[in-house]
C-alpha cells in the first residue's frame, strides 16, 4: 500500500439541458462552476454499493436551521448520515427546495406541448446504468438557483445571482455516485440555457 499525492483536476462541461454522472470517494473535492453566469446546476446523490441512503433535503434543512446553505453546512443523506460539507462558496444562494424540473412540471405550471427537456430527465439517463431507478430520485441541490420565500410563505424563482467562473465546492464525507445537470428550466436561468463546468479533486489515501 501507498499514499498518492491529490490529483491535479481537469474541468469537464455539461453541455446545456444536459447532465451526468461520476463517483467520489470519501474526502473528494467537488467543484462546480457557472462558467457564464446564472445557470442553475442540479445536484443529486447516493452512498456508492447502497442505493437505499441517499440526500435528504429535509434532513440538511432540519439540522441546518436555515433554508440557504453555503460555506460551512453539511448536507445529510435520509438516514442521518453526512454526505458532503461545503467548503468554500462564492455565491451563497443555492436552494434546496424545490424538486428537480421535469417534463410534468413543465406541462402543469407552464402548459407546455410536447417534450421539454428537463432535470429529472437527465438525472434518470445518468444513474440508469447505475441501477438507480427514477422513483428513487427525490429532491435535488439546486446549485446557484435563486428562490426567494415571502412572509406568506409564498416561493419565488429568481434569476441566479452566480456571475462567470462563480464556484462551490463540495466535499464528499462518504463514497457516493452522484448525477449533475445543467438545469433545462427557463426561470431557473433567467431565460437561457448555458453549460455547467466540473471537476473532482482525489483526496490524497492508500492506494493499492
């Protein structure tokens, strides 16, 4: 056995209304950027080898106290268990409210014929050859999304507040296969639709 140095990352694109999937390994670093400014990226994970565990909107939003996290929150899976920590964050507005944008959704808030593209969509191709099922996909991280929420408790989509070469990082606390979109939603993104940037720094480990 051997300890490897980090390895230098080199930034892969989600081209617009589009997405993917990659793994992390416990202590990775996730970097995702707006390399053009107010796009939204949808974020979504589960504990590689245990499909069952997987990020909990409702879990991070309870023990954070708060709606908007950033530098310094953890986000949880459902069971409790941390799944990444932010560790530096040059926005600070995320939502993690809302479900990821999908063709229904399209149909029923915006009365949209035929096909739209949309997160949801991405997500399922992505984890498909994961054995992930859609059913298993729930509420996303919604990278650099603006939602505002009124006394009335009423929601709003606002354009992102993200300018060029914006980024936060994320560090993974477990091993986990993740799906990253590039958001299809028009209101998300201020009416366009632009690519999302990434990349993973290896934490440095034993090695075979």
């Amino acid at each position: 056995m051997r300890a490897e140095t980090a390895v230098a990352p080199s930034l892969a694109r989600i081209a617009p209304q589009s997405g993917t999937s990659f793994k992390l390994r416990a202590g990775d670093l996730l970097r995702v950027y707006d390399p053009l400014g107010e796009q939204v990226a949808d974020l979504f994970a589960f504990k590689d080898g245990d499909p069952a565990c997987s990020l909990s909107s409702g879990r991070s939003i309870d023990y954070a106290g708060k709606i908007y996290l950033s530098t310094g929150a953890v986000l949880y899976a459902n069971d409790s268990r941390a799944m990444f920590t932010i560790v530096a964050d040059t926005v600070g507005r995320h939502d993690f409210l809302l479900t990821p944008c999908s063709q229904e959704m399209f149909e029923k808030l915006y009365h949209w014929q035929g096909h739209h593209p949309s997160c949801f969509e991405n997500l399922c191709c992505a984890f498909e050859p994961h054995g992930i099922r859609p059913q298993q996909i729930s509420t996303t991280f919604n990278i650099f999304m603006n939602v505002a929420v009124d006394a009335d408790g009423a929601v709003r989509v606002l354009p992102p507040t993200s300018r060029p070469g914006d980024c936060i990082e994320l560090r993974a606390e477990m091993d986990l296969v993740c799906g990253l979109t590039a958001c299809s939603a028009e209101q998300s993104n201020n009416g366009a639709f632009k690519p999302i940037d990434y990349s993973v720094v290896h934490a440095a480990g034993p090695s075979a």
